[in-house]
C-alpha cells in the first residue's frame, strides 16, 4: 500500500476513497440483483409455485439474463418530452440511493466516512429521492405519468416526516447523530436492550414508513408494475431498469438502517460465548436479511391500501403516534426510568 | 493553491452558474432544478466552513422539502412560454433599480469593518475533530436562545394554522368517506351467510359417500 502511495502521490487520497467507494457500490449492485431473485423465489414459494429456475442452477443467473436484456433494448424517448430532464430523472433516483451508503457502517471500524452527524445526513440525502420521481413524470410529457408521479411524490413527502419524528426518537435515546455511536448505545447482555424495545411505537412507524417511502406492496400506489399506471409508464430499457435499480438498493438501505437502528446493527442477540464468536459483520448482514424478507413477506401478504388511506394512515396516525412517544420518552428519561430509554 | 481553495472556486463557480442559470433560463421548471443545484453547492460549501449542521438542513429543508414543493406548484401550473417574457421592457428600469439598491446594500455590508474576521481582530476558531457543532448549538437553542427559539416555532405555528383556516372550506355538497368508520366494520355488519337448500343436498350426499368408505 505504501508503494501505491508514494506512487501516485497528492492524488493517493482520491484514489483510495474511490477504492473504497467501488467496494461499497459493487457488492451492493450485486446485492439488488439478487434481491430481485430472492423477491421471485420467495414469492414463488409463498404462492406455491417454484420461481425462477431456468437460467443456470436454481435460476441463479435470472437477474443477470434480465440485465443483460434490459440493457440490449432501445430506450424510446417519447415525441415532446423533455430530453435532458427525461434522462436526469433515473440518474437522480439512483444517485441519493447509492450516496447514503457513504455513511453507513457495517462494522465499528468499517465505515467509509464515520462523520458525526450521519443519521442528519442520511435523512438529507434520502429526502432527495423524490427529484427523480417528480422529474420522470413531468418530463415524459404525458398526463399519466405525471399523475402518478404526483401520487408518488405525495406519499414519499407525507412519510418522510413520520419516518424523521421516528428517527428522533432514536437520536434522543442514543444521545447522538452517529451511526456507530447510535448502535453502541444499544449495548447490553441480550437483544431486549435494543431500540426496538423502548421505542416500539417508533420501530413500527418506522418500519412501515419505509415501506411506504420506497413504494413497495402494500404501498404501491405510485407503479404497480402490472396494473398501475405509474410515473415510469414512458420508460424503456436501462432507463427503466434504474428506476428498480434505486427501489431496490434503497430497500436494502432502509433495512439497513433498520437494523442498524432499532436492532442493535453488529451486536450479537446475546453478549455470551457461542454468539461473540460471530463477527458483528455476519450479525448485520442477518439483521439486513431478516428486515428484506419482511419486505417480501408484507408484499406476497397485504392487499394494496387505497390512497386516500394510505395519506390518512401517514398524517393522522403515525405522525400523532410518532410525537406522543417522543414526549412519553422524553418525560421518563426525567424519571428514575430513564436508564430504560437510554 | 492548495486543495481546499481548488474545491471552493471548483463550488463556488457551480454555484455561481446555477445562480445565474435560475433567472436566466427559459423554462421554470429549468429555473427551479438550478435553484436546487444552488442549494446544494451552497451546503457544500458551508461543510468547507466547518458548519455541517447548517449544511445538512439546508439539504434537508430548502433541497428535500421546500423545492419539492416549488416544483409541484410550478410543474402544475400551464405556462405559456412567450407571454412569459412580455413586459420585459417595461419592468426593467423598476428591476434594474431594485437591483441596484441590492448590491448596494450588499457593498456597505461587505465593506464594513465589522464583516471581515481579521478587520475587527476576531480571527475564526479553526476546531479539532472532537469538536461537535450540532451539540454546540443545540445548547445554545435551548439554554441562551430559548425564548427566541421558542417564539419562533409558535409563530411558524399560528402561520401554519392560519394559512389552512383560510383556505380550507367545507362545502355542504361534496360526499367524503370516513375511513375510520371504513376501517372499523366488521365482516357481520355487511354479510349474511343464508343457508342453501342445494348446500344441505349436498353435504348429505357427501356424508352418505364418507360412510360408505369408512364401511368399505
């Protein structure tokens, strides 16, 4: 390492943060590649049927066939529509979708930039998701994917404050804005010392409001693929494909935030000896796991809700829920009990 | 030269550009994307400052929650493109007079004494990496600023009460469901189960055949 640096010299530092930045970003691409499959496998067990199994071993290769001919199709850009808009809408979906890994620590040590104030961070940039929503309806130059980016851009506004009231919560009982710190505080001999606990009102509204922020079943409203009309109706080819792309990798990103917040991230479910053997890595990767197949599960489960439910469920109950918790814990961290939200 | 200057001309020339581009471009939406590029630049730029919170909720107010709702307003609304630039002319000697007035303003603050950090003898505090600037100025909101602190969000929350005071109407004739109302009924309160007299045939038939194989 230190013959690269002496090597490349003042331009080492770039170099190697690009390093770290491809080893992020390449197994994380792999990775929503085969939540794709995963998705059609689980799916297809739960509906009793098989799934993909044609493409190599078990249908292992499924996800690469579909990249490869996703990427061979034209992409049509439709007669009066905004060209330079058209093409920028999926570039800014992906874009805060890969950005918010920045931050993200999958171990103690294991962080790309472990800066003090991430979960702020994290919420500003995932907030930014929505341009690319916005943008691909209005600039297709057609009155049904503008529709239905309306609809999208509704839904992902209204949960984002519920999702953030959430999130204070946890910021208060950890006492800080950092990642690390947030999941060392969740320290202690079993799993009950994590977030999920004390803050189970939070946990929940969170774990739905995310659902409902990356416009997954049963919150779909914004493109049920086969039968909703919605704000990528004029996109083909690898345009298309991006738009899954940044569900997908923000679905990983929301279940890693979930784990890292509410379910103690790297920390064994008990401090004792055949558990600690585990490194904490193997520990969140499972957490990660646990909270897609939630994903999927709700999704194979629920009826779609109806819009109009859908924004009453987000500004008359989880916001309402959201700040009678933050107050409930707010006032016992004042008690004797405290010790219990920290 | 070193980096850091290379970075802030590097933003700050974006930044300039965007700011330009949102009264000179064309199209609204166009204006309104180059204000989010402002935006952002400016955050960068503010982390170069060391003023990271002020960075990050300059994202997450202005870039995730205001523009969005910028957009929204001007995507919806149908422009004409050259009624747009009528009455140029006639606005201008107004404009260019506010205009003026501004940069004024802007140079006899800029040239003041007390605006430049090495004028006045206060140099900038250059902080380690402990150092935690949203701990700092959360003590500060609640401890030496709390009654402004405090005074400012009730009144953002009259405007916001009152702002849907005046536009919300009720009128008698519109029909709205009750979702709660929807959610709490029970499957008795809209199903009968009748029994049918082919179904009793039926089940007969069925238990006649189970007697059978269970005899057999």
């Amino acid at each position: 390492m230190e013959f690269f640096q002496s090597l490349l010299g003042p331009a080492w530092p770039v170099v190697w943060t690009l390093v770290k930045i491809i080893a992020i970003v390449g197994p994380l691409l792999l990775a929503v590649a085969y939540v794709t499959y995963a998705e059609r496998k689980v799916i297809g067990y739960m509906q009793v049927r098989i799934g993909p199994n044609r493409v190599g071993p078990l249908g292992l290769l499924q996800p690469i066939a579909d990249g490869v001919k996703l990427m061979m199709k034209e992409i049509i850009i439709p007669s009066g529509a905004n060209k330079k808009l058209f093409l920028l809408g999926p570039v800014l979906a992906m874009a805060p979708a890969l950005a918010a890994w920045a931050v993200v620590p999958f171990s103690p040590e294991l962080v790309l930039a472990n800066i003090d104030a991430s979960l702020l961070y994290i919420m500003a940039i995932t907030s930014m998701g929505v341009y690319g929503i916005v943008l691909a309806g209005w600039a297709s130059n057609s009155k049904y994917p503008f529709l239905g980016a309306m609809r999208s851009a509704a839904q992902i506004v209204s949960y984002e404050i519920a999702m953030g009231f959430a999130l204070v919560g946890v910021l208060m009982a950890a006492q800080s804005l950092n990642l690390v710190e947030i999941v060392n505080a969740q320290k202690g001999s079993s799993f009950f010392s994590w977030y999920w606990l004390p803050l189970f009102p939070m946990f929940l509204v969170y774990l739905i409001s995310s659902v409902a922020e990356i416009n997954r079943a049963p919150f779909d409203v914004a493109e049920g693929e086969s039968e909703i009309v919605g704000f990528h109706a004029e996109y083909s080819g690898m345009a298309f494909a991006v738009f899954f792309l940044a569900e997908y990798a923000n679905m990983i990103l929301v279940a890693t935030l979930t784990a890292l917040m509410f379910l103690g991230g790297w920390l064994p479910p008990f401090d004792v000896a055949p558990f600690t053997w585990i490194p904490g890595f193997f520990w969140l990767i499972a957490k990660i796991c646990f909270v897609l197949f939630l994903f999927l599960w709700f999704r194979a489960t629920f009826p779609r809700y109806r819009y109009d439910q859908i924004m009453r469920l987000g500004w008359k109950v989880f916001i309402p829920v959201t700040l009678v918790w933050l107050l409930f814990v707010g006032a016992m961290m004042q008690t004797p009990l405290g010790y219990l939200f920290h | 030269m070193n980096a850091q200057t290379l970075i802030f001309y590097f933003f700050a020339t974006i930044l300039l550009f965007a700011a330009a581009r949102v009264v000179t471009a064309r199209n609204p939406v166009h204006s309104a994307l180059f204000l989010v590029l402002a935006f952002f630049t400016a955050a960068a730029l503010w982390i170069m400052l060391q003023a990271e919170f002020l960075a990050i909720v300059l994202v997450l107010v202005y870039v995730g929650a205001v523009m969005v709702l910028f957009l929204f307003v001007v995507m919806m609304l149908d422009i004409n493109y050259d009624t747009l630039r009528e009455g140029f002319w006639d606005n201008l000697p107004f404009a260019l007079l506010v205009a003026v007035l501004m940069a004024a303003e802007m140079a006899v603050v800029v040239a003041g004494r007390n605006f430049w950090a090495n004028g006045s003898g206060v140099s900038p505090v250059i902080h380690g990496p402990e150092y935690s600037n949203i701990k700092e100025l959360g003590r500060l909101i609640y401890t030496e600023y709390v009654y402004p602190f405090e005074i400012a969000s009730v009144i953002l929350l009259v405007a916001i009460v009152a702002a849907i005071a005046l536009t919300l109407r009720r009128r008698k004739d519109t029909k709205y469901q009750d979702s709660a109302q929807q959610i709490a009924v029970r499957r008795n309160d809209r199903l009968r189960i009748i029994p049918v007299a082919a179904d009793n045939k039926l089940r007969q038939k069925h238990e006649a055949v189970e007697q059978t194989e269970k005899q057999s």
